[in-house]
C-alpha cells in the first residue's frame, strides 16, 4: 500500500455490506429520459419507434457523443432539461415496446487484432465515466503522447461510492483483459489498476491475492485527486470503460448501461446496480426501497456531488452514485467563525476563508494572488467549516472567474500583427 495524501480529512466510509454484496442488474422496463448534448446531431424526433441498440444521436460537426436505445420502443419527444449534473442539455424521452427483451449485459469474450479495436470503440459511443470523454479520444491521445503506462482509476475515497471497486471484485479478468485491450491501442507496455485501501475494502482481499498488478493507495480524502495530479505521465480511464471495450470489441455492443452506488442512510437496500442511462432517480429508489423519506437525495458522491429536487431527473455517464440521506452533506451560508479548519484540512495547503471572503466581493485579483485557481474542488473546506459558508463554492467560483480571463479572446492573438 501506498499513502499519496497526508492533507486533506480522515472520512468515515460506509463501503463493506456494498462491496460484499453481488452487483445487481436493473432489468426492469421502464420510461427513460435519455441525456443528449447540444453538439450531437439528433437522428430521432417524437413518434419514432426505435428497435434496441437504434442510434438516437451521433456526433455533430461540433462535437457531442453518439446516443443509443437501451431498448426498443417510442420516442415520447425530446426536449430541452436543465440538468443539475450536467447543466443544459437535451433528453429523449422513450418508452418501452411492451414485446421488447429485458436488459441484459452480455459477457461473451474473444481475442480481436489491433485494427479492429479503436473503430470498435468508436462505433459503440463509448464515453469513460470517468471524465466524461469519448474514450476512443483518450485513447487516440494517450498514444500521441507516448505513454507507457495505462491504468485504470478505482480510486473511490468518497463514502458510499464503491461501483468501480465491486467491478474489479466481480470482474477482476475482463477488467485487466478491457485494459489490455486499451493499451494495444495506446502502445503502452504497462499497465496497472489504482484502488483506494480502506476498512471497507478488506473484503476484497481474499478474491484479489493473484492480482499483483492493483495497488491500493491509502491517506486522506482526497487522494484520488492528489494522486492523479501527481502522475500526469500515466493515462487513467474507468473499470466500467474497460467493460464496455471489451463488450463493443467482442459483440458489437454500443455502451447503454451504467453502474452506480445506490446507498445512503434512507436507503433499505444500498447495491451497486446496473441501469440503462437515462434512468429517473425516483425509479431506481423505489427499486432499492427507502426506510424513511430522505432529507437530500444528491447525485454522485457527498463531497463533490450535486444535490436535486426533482427526482424525475435522469441518471448519465459520469453519475457514480445515487445518494438518499437523512441530513445534506454540505451546509449553506453564513458567517465565518475564524477557525482555520479549512486551512489545516485543504490539500492544496490554500486559505480559503480568505479566498472566500475576497470571492463574495467580487475581488478576484487577490482570490488568484491566494491561489484561488489551484483549488482542486474536492470540498473538504465546506465539510468542515464550523461557520457554514461553504468556502468550496466561493473558491469554485473565483477559480472559474480567474481561468475564464486567461482564454485569449478571438481575434486577440491577431491585434499586434
């Protein structure tokens, strides 16, 4: 083991009954809304019926990712969604054939020739969950840079979220046979998988003793981010990337699925479960059952995940978990006590009582002379700020503010020729 964060905060993690419980699959049909970019070209208008693995939306001139069925059915309509994960985006609503198949994800596995992987990739829409980009982009730019080590991240140092660690545990060969997939595109002659170690995680140790290439990395949350800032000479993708290459390689099979942690002090049967993208929050808590009305119900982890109102909200790539808890995470805003917990915790070494003073007055020249735009957004200042100002969101914002002023502006680059 190795320990990559002395700063930072010791979290209590409720990560044992998860992990040492079978990952489920949701194979129940039900209406989905499923997340689209304003960069990629709709293929599908209301009325459409659409057979199972239909292209929904492809890649634009712009940009954006191609979108595929689930499963077959009609398309509702599409219409535009302010998204509390991902900002404004689009959503096709499609409701299910009553003859279609259930989900099912198949694990079929055959050898495939270097030249037929990356179109494989492509042609099956595959985003990392990650970081949410095209891992065919990843992959294309990792092997311009010459790197020589790929590895997969499953370094989850937040409480509750466990999705890619139940992978390696459940799926420990196709996990290393999808990275050594990856890495034949990427040239990459090692490769390696990143875990956090924690009491929770001891449940992995008997099933994962004939696996030396993970290590386990231990310290203070936030080491996933310590760490992969500290080594930008290895290419990092996700446990569910791997997957979904050795399923696009193998079978053909676009990426409509996606893991995520359902847990939280409300929930009656926390798992990690597979779902179809475009899944309502409200339907997967029903289908794990809440013991009593939850208080905030937050998408992705409690440290650095976003809290939602309306449960009809959809799940996408890049949600890791769905949260039902009896008290919010973070706190709102009031006044600083003066305490200096936030420094003391903040990995960065920032001060971010005072760069949360200066962001309220709009005063982002001294946010950047205190560093405001080395913030890695991890939120241990919130976590433990006794005065509940929530500094995270004020260094957010003047982070933002500072690197939005060093894009040169178009033209610019022209004015002194």
């Amino acid at each position: 083991m190795q320990e990559h964060s002395r700063y930072g905060l010791t979290l209590k993690q409720y990560k044992s009954g998860i992990l040492s419980t079978p990952i489920q699959i949701y194979d129940n049909l039900c209406p989905l809304r499923i997340p689209v970019d304003y960069q990629a070209e709709l293929l599908v208008e209301a009325g459409t019926v659409v057979e199972r693995h239909q292209p929904l939306a492809k890649a634009g001139a712009d940009g954006g990712n191609s979108v595929f069925a689930p499963f077959g059915g009609l398309v509702e309509g599409v219409f535009d969604l302010q998204h509390a994960f991902f900002g404004e985006i689009r959503v096709v609503a499609l409701t299910p054939d009553e003859h279609t198949e259930s989900i099912v994800r198949n694990t079929k596995k055959l050898p495939s020739r270097l030249k037929y992987i990356l179109p494989a990739i492509r042609q099956a829409g595959i985003i990392d969950a990650l970081d949410g980009r095209p891992l065919a982009d990843k992959l294309e730019e990792f092997a311009q840079r010459k790197l020589s080590l790929l590895a997969v991240n499953a370094i989850e140092d937040q409480p509750y979220v466990c999705s890619s660690s139940a992978l390696i545990l459940q799926n420990t060969e196709d996990i290393f046979l999808g990275l050594e997939l990856a890495a034949r595109v990427v040239g990459a002659q090692k490769q390696e998988v990143y875990t956090y170690r924690s009491k929770s995680f001891n449940v992995l140790k008997p099933r994962l003793t004939n696996a030396p290439e993970i290590i386990y990395l231990t310290g203070k949350y936030p080491v996933e981010t310590v760490f992969v800032n500290a080594h930008p000479e290895t290419g990092f993708i996700g446990a569910q990337a791997c997957l979904d290459l050795l399923a696009a390689v193998d079978t053909g099979t676009p990426q409509t699925m996606m893991i995520v942690t359902v847990a939280g002090d409300c929930v009656t049967n926390p798992c990690n479960i597979w779902v179809p993208v475009g899944m309502p929050a409200a339907q997967l808590l029903n289908y794990c059952g809440l013991r009593e009305d939850p208080s905030v119900v937050v998408m992705g982890g409690s440290m650095t995940g976003q809290a939602i109102l309306d449960l009809s909200m959809p799940l996408g790539l890049g949600v890791s978990a769905l949260l039902a808890l009896k008290t919010e995470p973070l706190p709102d805003i009031t006044n600083c006590c003066g305490c200096g917990d936030c420094v003391r915790c903040c990995p960065e070494r920032l001060m971010p009582v005072y760069i949360s003073r200066f962001a309220r007055h709009g005063k982002f020249d001294e946010c950047e002379t205190f560093g405001a735009d080395r913030c890695i957004e991890c939120g241990c200042c919130s976590y433990v700020c006794r005065g509940q100002i929530n500094p995270s969101a004020f260094t957010a914002m003047a982070k933002h503010e500072i690197l939005s002023r060093r894009v040169p502006k178009k033209g610019a680059s022209d004015a002194t020729d």
